[in-house]
C-alpha cells in the first residue's frame, strides 16, 4: 500500500512541524509578557530585549509552520502573533511613538488588529500607576490613546471569522475605556478640589482676621465652566 505510506509520511512531517512550532509558540508568549512587564516597570531596556526574544521565538515558529498551512492556521501561531504584536504596541503607546504595522511586525492582520486592541487595554495598568503618582496629564494623555485605538478599531467591520475575533477585542477595550475614563475623571476632579482647599487655608492662614474669603466660601464646588480649576500635573 504505497499510497498509505505516502500518507503516512506526510502526517509524519505535519506532526513534526506542529511539535517544533509549539513550543515555539510558547516561548514567543512568555517572553512578550515579560517585555509587557518591564513596560509597565519604565524598564524600556528590559523590555526591548524581551521583545527581541520574543521575535526570535516567532519567526522560528513560523519557519516550521511555514510549509503546512493546516497546521500554520490552526490558531495557535496567530495567539503568538497577537502576543507579540501586543508587546511592541504597548511599548510603542506607552512610549508615545508610531506604532509599527502588521508587515513591520511580520505578523498576520489578524493577529495585529487583535494585539493592538489588547495592548490599548494595557494601558490601563500603566495609566493607573501614573495616577497613583500623581500625574494626571500623563494619564490623561494614555486615556486619549486608548480612546483613539477604540474609534480606530471599531471601525474594522467584518465577519470574526475575517478578523480573528476582533469584535470581542474591541468589545472588551470598549469597557476598560469607559472605566479608565471613570477613574481619570474621578482622580482629577478630586486633586481640584484638594488644591482649590490648599488656596483657601493657605489664604485664610495668611489673613487670619479677616476670616474665609468668598472664593472660600465653597471650595471646588462646581460651576457652570466645571470644578475650580487648579494646577494638579504640568
């Protein structure tokens, strides 16, 4: 049965290259949150050799794969196309500069689409340490590039079956936008508040006999322009 062996021959190679890109595949998963981590940590040297792992990792998996689409499709070279793709694009948002494409990144459309609506969500540890820290502009400003990602994003309207599920991506960042912008908001309208108190005790410490000014009446009650504004992050 000749045919037969041809067969098995072929499943034989198939079986091999799955059992060579798997654990490559891991490996790119590992090392990508690692650089997320380090990310999150200002590490940013740290992060780019992670990352340089990660790719390396990657482009291993995909030479094996490369020759078997069945087994290349078979969902697990995208998660580590996703993975990888998140930590170059978190760092890129973290970092503020232009974030690479999927050919940059040697990666599949899906695959970034997805990376790129996971990283956005990343941003939200790294937004809420800069809070912690006081740096509201900082966090104001991560808070916008989450926004713009999810505009982007939502806009990519095919079958998931297309995008590699992106609509739930997309669905998930939507939520984590609308909390982020919850606490942002919440966090600066309290820090107002707190420095428009700041002026007024130091005002009335100032001039103790004159008693409370009217500003001081009601600090950082809203007005029709908003909270009292004040100086709380250059």
């Amino acid at each position: 049965m000749s045919l037969v062996a041809a067969a098995r021959q072929e499943l034989a190679a198939v079986h091999g290259a799955r059992e060579a890109g798997l654990p490559r595949c891991r490996e790119v998963v590992r090392a990508a949150s690692s650089a997320i981590r380090a990310v999150h940590r200002l590490d940013d040297d740290q992060a780019a050799a992670f990352i340089a792992d990660s790719e390396a990792a990657l482009r291993r998996a995909q030479e094996a794969l490369a020759p078997y689409p069945a087994v290349a499709y078979a969902g697990f070279l995208h998660d580590a196309e996703k993975e990888y793709a998140e930590a170059v694009l978190t760092r890129a948002l973290v970092g503020g500069t232009p974030l690479p494409g999927p050919e940059v990144l040697g990666v599949g459309v899906p695959a970034w689409l997805n990376g790129l609506a996971e990283a956005a969500s990343e941003l939200r540890r790294h937004l809420l340490d800069r809070l912690r820290q006081g740096r509201t502009g900082t966090a104001e400003g991560l808070l916008e590039r989450m926004e713009e990602t999810y505009e982007a994003l939502v806009g990519v309207d095919f079958p998931d079956a297309v995008t590699g599920g992106l609509r739930r991506s997309a669905d998930a960042l939507r939520a984590v936008v609308e909390r982020t912008r919850s606490d942002v908001t919440t966090t600066v309208m309290q820090l107002r508040l707190q420095s428009a108190l700041d002026r007024c005790s130091a005002a009335i410490g100032a001039h103790p006999a004159d008693g409370p000014s009217d500003d001081c009446a009601h600090p950082g009650v809203p007005t029709a322009g908003g909270i009292e504004a004040g100086t709380v992050d250059p």
